[in-house]
C-alpha cells in the first residue's frame, strides 16, 4: 500500500522522486527537500524536514 501511494504521491510531486525512493531517507530524499523544500505529506518530525523548515539548525 505505501509503495502504490509514492507512486501516485510522485505523480503530483516528481521532483521528490518518491516512486524511487518510496519515501525512504536516501541521499537523492534529503536533496530533494533540500533544494525543493517539503510538502504537506512529508513529516514534520523527521530531522532533514525540521532542518528545512528552519526549526532547527
């Protein structure tokens, strides 16, 4: 069920690359934020997407 929600999450987000990396923290993932920012799906806990929010340094 995750993999078949990445694939249509990356439909609306390919910049993400979520069909790839199914949402797992890879090296292409935290990029992505990084240059793409995040999106209402990403986890507002997970460390990379507090650091690029700035809530976090």
């Amino acid at each position: 069920m995750r993999d078949q929600e990445m694939e249509e999450l990356d439909k609306l987000h390919p910049e993400f690359g979520f069909a790839k990396h199914k949402g797992y923290p890879t090296k292409a993932h935290f990029e992505a934020i990084e240059k793409h920012g995040v999106i209402e799906q990403h986890r507002k806990s997970f460390k990379p997407v507090k650091r690029a929010l700035g809530l976090i340094d």
